[in-house]
C-alpha cells in the first residue's frame, strides 16, 4: 500500500497561535532574545487575531488576521527592545504558517513599519500592503 501525503497549496483558513507561538518568534526572531515587558500585549494579540462577532471572524483572511497582529504589536509594544522587528517577524510567520507563499525585501517591511507606526494606516490598509508580499 502506498502512502500519499496531502500538499496545502491554498492558504488555511484559520490558523491559531498563542502565547508560546509569539514568545518563539521572539526569541527565534529578535536579536538578544529582548525581555518581554508588557505581558498584556502578547495576550491581546492572540485574542486579536481570534475576534468574531456572532461566530463570523472580525479578521477574515490570514493577510488581515496577519495585519491586525502587526498593528497591535507596534503600537502596544511587547518587548523591551526590538517592537518593530518582532511585530513584522510576528506578521511574516504568520502569514507562512497560513500557507501563504510571501517574497519581500528588507525595505519593505520596513516601509510597513513606517506606515503603522504613524497611526495613519487601518488593518486593511496593512492587509493590502501584505497582500503585495503574497504570490
């Protein structure tokens, strides 16, 4: 009998992190391993990124659940150090987990960081921007 493994080429429709999840692309993404300083961040995030209203998810894709993940972690910083860096790591893996295939450049995702971090720019915005990322 052969054995056959099943291959996702489409993007999950839900995918779940928490708090384990966010502490390892801390560590594994951010230089120093930085001292988390504001737990509520963190706790915020995963439930950020989880919201429905009525059984009916308020972030639908990953692209959106992805940029509602980086809007909150830049502006409600988590780590002592390195916010920017862990919300964009934050945003990237998540959107690898999703089965997204994502191709960008360092000055990208620092011009996204720029452009949350002025206030100026809602999660579908971010979401658009992340999109472009996508294949």
């Amino acid at each position: 009998m052969k054995a056959s493994a099943k291959v996702v080429t489409e993007p999950l429709d839900s995918l779940t992190i928490d708090l384990a999840w966010l502490l390892m692309i801390a560590e594994r993404k951010t230089p120093g391993d930085p001292q988390v300083s504001d737990w509520g961040a963190l706790v915020a995030a995963v439930a950020r990124h989880e919201a429905e209203i009525f059984d009916v998810p308020v972030y639908g894709d990953p692209h959106a659940r992805a940029a509602a993940l980086l809007q909150l972690l830049l502006h409600v910083p988590a780590l002592e150090r390195s916010n920017a860096l862990f919300a964009s790591a934050v945003a990237y893996a998540y959107l690898i987990a999703s089965g997204v295939k994502v191709v960008t450049s360092p000055e990208q995702v620092r011009d996204l960081a720029r452009l949350v971090k002025t206030g100026d720019a809602s999660v579908h915005d971010i979401a658009r921007e992340l999109r472009q990322w996508s294949l």
